[in-house]
C-alpha cells in the first residue's frame, strides 16, 4: 500500500519539529507548513488523509482553515485533528467538533496519546482506502457483468434472428419441392416416374425432418418452447405412432409390437404434440440401430391415485447398444456413440437430445439401460391428470372428398420466391382462382390501390418492404377502403415470435412453409366465407 500523508500546520516550527520526531514511521509521508494558506494549496495539491491543524495561527486560524476545508468536495474528506493550547473547556471542544474535526490533542503533548491517536486514524484510513477499493473493484465487476449480460442477451437475439432467418432460407426451398411433388403426383406417371417421386418425397421429408430437429433444439434452448396440455387419447397417440413407425419396420423385416396394459386411463392432459415428437424420435432411433430382431413399444401404468397416472412409455429394442461408458454422449446435441455409427447409420445425433430436453420441460423423466451388442430399453415416465368420460366407439373414416372450387375469386399472391409462386398459383387456379402476383411488400401495396382482391397472401419476408411491414400499412389505412382485406400471412419463420408479429401487425391467419394443400384450402374458406 502507498504511504499515507499526514499534513502538520502549526505556526512556530519547533512544534513542528516536535510532532514529527513523534510521528515518524515507515507508512506515512509527513508534509508540514507553518501558513495556513499554503496548507490550503497543499490539501488541494496532494491526497492528504490526516491533518494535525493548530488552533491559533496569526494568518488564519484553525477553525477557519477547517470549515475552507470542509466546504470544498475535494477535501471535505480529510480526518481533522486539532491540536491547541488553548483551555480545554467544553465550549471549545464543541466548535472544534462542530467546524470538523475528529479528535483533540491538548498541549503540552503526550506522546503515547498522541502516538495512539494518530494510529488508529491512520488504521482507519487504511480500512477506507481497502473499502474504497473493494468498492471500485466491485463497481468493476458490476459493469463487466452488466456488459457480459448485455454481450448474452445480444446474442441470444443474434441466435434467434439466423434460427428465423434459416428457417425462412431453407425451408422455403423445401416447400417448394414437397408442393411441387404434390402436383406431380396428380399426373399420369409411370411405375419408375412414380417410384422416383416417392424417393424425393421421402428424401425432402427427412431433410425437413433434419431442419425441423435443429430449430426445435434452438428453441428450447432459447426458452421459446411452449408446453400446452390438452385432453389426449393416449391410446389413439401411441397407436399412431406405431403404425406410422412399422412401416419402417418391416422394410428393416424387424418386428415392431405394441403393448398397451389394461390399466392404462384412455384419455389424460398433455401436450400431444411433443409426446408424440418423443415417441417418434424413440421408435425411430429404435428401428435404426435394428438391425434383427424385434421392437417393443410399451405403455403402462406404474402407479394410480384418485384422477392422476404415472404412465411409462419405454421402447425396447434388440439393436447394437450402448457402452456404459457412452451413454450419457447420446443426449449431447450432434454427437452419437461413435463416428462409426454416423457414417453407417446417419443422422444428426439430435433426436434423443431432443427428447431429453422435452421431457425435462414436460416435468417427466428419461431413463435408459442398454447393453453392448444387446440392445437398449429407453423410457419416459411422468405423473399425468386423467380425464374421466366414457370412451368413444372408433367408426371408419370416411374417404377425403375432393377440395371445392372458388369460382371467381380474386386472390393477390406477394411472394419473391419464383418456385413458391409457380407452387401457389398452380394450386390456387386449379380451384379456379384468379391471381395477381407482385414480388415484395411495396409492389403489393401499389397492386392493391388499383384493384380489389377477396384476399391477399402474404409471404413474411421480401426484399424491399417485408410482408409484415405491408400488412401494416395496408391495416393502418394507407390504402383507402382497403383496411379490412382478408391477409394470410406466409411464414418459413418457425419461432412463436413470427406468429405472434404477423397477427399484431394485422395478418388475419397465418400459414407455414411447408404448408398442407387443405390447410391452406380450409383458411380461404372461411376468410372469404366460401
């Protein structure tokens, strides 16, 4: 620690000399004066801590040094110690405490008082200047963390944006191909054309399936994965996704069965979506590392109270296994086993870091026991509310009907991908709908001052002015008796945020990419009331 300055102001210097013989001492500087303006320069020139002030001075004295003193912020801070010779009566002590001062020392001086007293100021004085220390290095730390926090929060908007901007970016190619896989579809094919078309359905089926995985684990790492429970036929869930899956099955010629114990409730509270999204990336995973054997998928009931479950669904295969050594690997996000098991198998090494995760948001828990070269039984087990009502008889489903034509209707198309609009425009006019299609925002906008349209689909994200901005101005009036055109809005965009800024700004329904033909047929219908 640097030496602290102790300022002695007295005007005869034998008194001086005096003090500092007493005060010597390797950690403090002595600096003297015998004029009480020139102490007021050196207080204002040098840090000084403590100041031995005498009372009488013929200049100035010590009373009218202290209160200058104390006035001015810059040493208003000095410890003030008045020393005098004057009698120690009671009001003396008061004005010296009153104009500042800390202490007194009377002369003649002790100089084991003396040596005391300046001692525990000068421990004092250390104490603050640690504390002061502390403080700034605190006030450092405070400043790097609200940078650190602010440099996160930065960040995790960065993440968001690139997570809806690949979204819109790739996804948007693939609705394309799926859409125009499906008017393919609708041709004369031959058996090899047909065979060819399947192939691609199922190669950009998988490809989605891969992008769908890597936004979904963004999301939960962003927080921005919603649990919404709802009622669910738990029987009717788990049986469609065993039917689904033993497709795969028995092209892998591996037997896939379900079992359903009796004391399963049929109808509990849960999110259906992402318990299905579970038992998908389970049974998948499953069938993959199959490669002879069998399959089993398992719902049962551990444990029954009055209107609660605790349901298992485990998944039990005789594929490769895992070592005990890898298994808490797999739940890494893209990492599998081995790199082997990449190259053989495929994948992202996603899924069952997936299924980790929504389980944990689930409020359930994962567990998995497997065996090198055996194979592995993965579970899922949570307490769930059961809904009590008498079961509904299954009747068959009745064959899709053909989607209705909207004779007339004029729809204007804004939407910048070239692909996207053949896709669109072929749909809309094979249900005989007239279209009129613009590239960006701004041309929408100029569009629809010229003529009237039953509706407007509008793609989110365009060059020039985006749809959401479009949609805006279209709602706040910019185009006279335009206001309350019919909007869906096109999102490739997958975060809740999207969904939630299209409907702000305006947008009467929103529809993703890939969207489902009869999804977007449904959506006309009704804002058109057709």
């Amino acid at each position: 620690m640097n030496k602290i300055n102790l300022l002695i102001v007295d005007d005869k210097q034998e008194n001086i000399i005096a003090l500092e013989a007493l005060l010597n001492r390797n950690d403090i500087n002595i600096i003297t004066t015998t004029s009480p303006n020139d102490a007021l320069r050196i207080c204002w020139e040098k840090d000084i801590a403590i100041a031995l002030v005498d009372v009488q001075m013929p200049e100035m004295n010590g009373f009218e040094l202290v209160e200058i003193l104390k006035k001015n912020s810059r040493t208003q801070d000095i410890l003030i110690i008045f020393v005098t010779a004057i009698s120690t009566e009671t009001k003396y002590a008061i004005k010296g405490y009153t104009t500042g001062a800390v202490d007194y020392l009377y002369k003649p001086l002790d100089p084991y008082i003396t040596s005391a007293k300046v001692d525990a100021f000068i421990q004092l004085i250390k104490n603050q200047i640690e504390i002061k220390t502390k403080n700034l290095q605190l006030e450092k730390i405070q400043t790097d963390l609200i940078k650190a926090k602010e440099e996160a929060e930065q960040g995790k908007r960065a993440k968001e944006s690139f997570v809806a901007n690949m979204s819109h970016e790739i996804r948007t190619p693939i609705n394309g191909i799926i859409g125009l896989l499906h008017l393919l579809k609708q041709g004369q094919l031959t058996e090899n054309q047909s065979e060819i078309l399947n192939l691609l359905d199922i190669s950009s089926n998988s490809l989605l399936g891969v992008i769908n995985d890597i936004l979904d684990l963004s999301k939960i790492e962003a927080g921005k994965y919603t649990i919404s429970f709802v009622e669910t036929d738990i029987k009717d869930l788990a049986t469609q996704a065993f039917n689904l899956l033993n497709i795969k099955a028995l092209e892998k010629n591996i037997s896939l069965k379900l079992i359903m114990t009796d004391n399963v409730p049929r109808y509990i509270m849960a999110d259906s979506l992402r318990l299905n999204q579970i038992f998908m990336n389970l049974l998948s995973n499953a069938i993959k590392f199959t490669n002879e054997g069998e399959v089993t998928f398992k719902v049962e009931a551990l444990e029954a109270r009055p209107s609660t479950a605790l349901l298992k669904f485990s998944v039990t295969d005789t594929g490769i296994g895992i070592s005990q050594e890898n298994i808490q690997n797999i739940f890494h996000s893209f990492e599998q086993v081995e790199n082997m098991h990449t190259r053989t198998y495929g994948g992202t090494g996603l899924g069952l870091s997936i299924v980790k995760k929504l389980a944990e948001l689930k409020g359930g828990a994962l567990d998995v026991k497997s065996e090198l070269g055996k194979g592995s039984t993965f579970s899922f087990t949570k307490w769930y509310k059961v809904v009590e009502k008498e079961e509904e008889k299954i009747t068959p489903q009745e064959a899709p009907k053909e989607l209705s034509t909207f004779d007339g209707l004029k729809v204007l198309v804004a939407e910048d991908n070239a692909i996207n609009v053949f896709l669109i425009v072929k749909i809309l006019n094979g249900w005989k709908i007239q279209t009129t299609v613009v590239g960006d925002g701004a041309a929408a906008l100029e569009t629809l001052k010229k003529e009237d349209f039953d509706l407007v689909l509008m793609d989110t994200y365009m060059p020039v002015m985006d749809g959401l901005e479009a949609i805006q101005k279209i709602r706040e009036g910019h185009i006279p008796s335009k206001e309350k055109t019919p909007i869906i809005s096109f999102s490739a965009g997958v975060l809740e945020s999207d969904k939630e800024t299209a409907i702000k700004v305006g947008a009467n329904d929103i529809i993703g990419k890939p969207f489902k033909v009869d999804v977007l047929h449904e959506k006309i219908a009704r804002l058109t009331n057709r």
